[in-house]
C-alpha cells in the first residue's frame, strides 16, 4: 500500500506512532479491510488512524498489534505518550464519534464475559492453593540486571549478544536485554549510557537523543526501526 504523506502538525511521538503502526500493517499483510473484519473498527476508522487524522484508540493498536505478532507494550507507551501531545490535523467528525461509540459496546459486553470466567478461575485457584499461608519471599522474574556486551558483526551490521531485534520499539523507561543492547550499542559508538544493566533511564535516553542529532534523525529519545539501524551500522 501506498502512504499518504503524515499531517505536518503531528509531534513525534504521534508521527512514530503512526509509522511504527503502518509497518505492523504492512508486515502482516492486513488490508482495511481485513482490519474491518478482525477488529471493532471500520474500514474508514483504521484510515483515518493509519494516516494520522485521529489519534487510534488503545484497542485498536492492542488488536492491530496481536494480528502482526508484535509486542503491545512499547505501542501502548508510545500511544500515551502521544497522547498527552496529539495535535492531529483534522477533528474527529460525528462518523468518528459513532464508530467509537459501537466497538466500546462490543468491548464491554467482552470484558463482562471476562471478568466472569476470571473470577471463576480464581475462585478454582483459592480452593486448591492457600495463598494466606506464610511463605519465604520470592522474587520474580528480575528484567533488569547486569548484561555484558559480547559484541558480533554479521555483515554489516553489529550486536552485543543481548538481542537481535533491528525494530522493537524501546523507551524511557523500558527494561530488559532490548535495552542492554541499547546500552552496549550506545557504547561503541563511544557514547555514555551508563551501567549496561538493561535499565532504560534518563541518562540511556539523553545520549540515544544525542546518537539522534549526530545524524540528523529527530531526536525523540525513542530506539525505534531508523535508530536501531544508527546503532546497529558498522562504520
């Protein structure tokens, strides 16, 4: 499919958002109207969001995400924070307003049903297990930690052996080997992210911004398909 141009007025956690949503759609293949007839949404409301004109509610990127495999999270902060900056360069008209009157009726009616068979499983749970009795603490599955950098070239391209995505979208405050990689990327290219403890700050954000600005990418702190590429590049 061809793209209409983005509306001048998106900032760009907006204009990430849309794009990182157009490739999703690309990449799975979806056509409107298949997004129609897998989603709550019409036809003509997934063109208003794929071109930018009205900012796409969360269950519309939570269903366009689960149809291409692609992890919801890192979308939905994406989504919020454009959100709270949206400057799209149209007003949803009365035929956006209905079309989102009718899947939030859908959705309802599915979150009863969820929220039922829920507490049924719940309840199934407490009757097996006694989970007021005193127990030692545990820990959960720990995201952030210490990472090394175990740095490989393939092509022409670099890693540091903590992931291989070359599009994930990672941000301020994210966590986990995505964000190591990041830091240890970051590194290479004789920048200071801090510890490599897959950790996702302030200071990992400051000097992905300033990766940005060296080559002249918008400097939004956000490592999406155009930075990984900056960090991935074997000079």
């Amino acid at each position: 499919m061809r793209w209409k141009a983005l509306p001048k007025s998106l900032d760009p956690h907006a204009r990430q958002l849309v794009v990182e949503l157009r490739r999703l759609k690309d990449h799975g293949g979806l056509s409107l109207e298949s997004l129609q007839a897998k989603t709550p949404f019409s036809r003509s409301s997934w063109e208003r969001y794929l071109n930018g004109k009205v900012l796409p509610p969360q269950a519309a990127v939570e269903a366009l995400a689960r149809m291409a495999g692609a992890e919801v999270t890192p979308l939905l902060a994406l989504r919020d924070a454009a959100e709270r900056t949206w400057t799209a360069a149209a007003v949803p008209s009365a035929e956006d307003s209905s079309a989102a009157q009718e899947p939030e009726i859908r959705v309802a009616a599915l979150f009863v049903a969820a929220v039922a068979l829920l507490l049924s499983a719940i309840t199934s749970v407490l009757l097996i297990t006694d989970p007021w009795r005193e127990q030692s603490p545990v820990t959960g599955v720990a995201r952030v930690g210490k990472y090394t950098c175990a740095y490989a070239r393939r092509g022409d391209q670099l890693f540091a052996g903590n992931s291989t995505t070359t599009s994930r979208l990672v941000m301020r405050n994210a966590t986990g080997a995505d964000a190591a990689e990041v830091q240890c990327l970051l590194l290479r290219h004789k920048l200071s992210p801090g510890d490599v403890d897959g950790d996702f700050g302030e200071r990992t954000e400051a000097e992905v911004k300033r990766l940005q600005r060296q080559d002249h990418v918008p400097a939004d702190g956000i490592v999406g398909e155009q930075t990984w590429a900056l960090l991935r590049h074997v000079d």
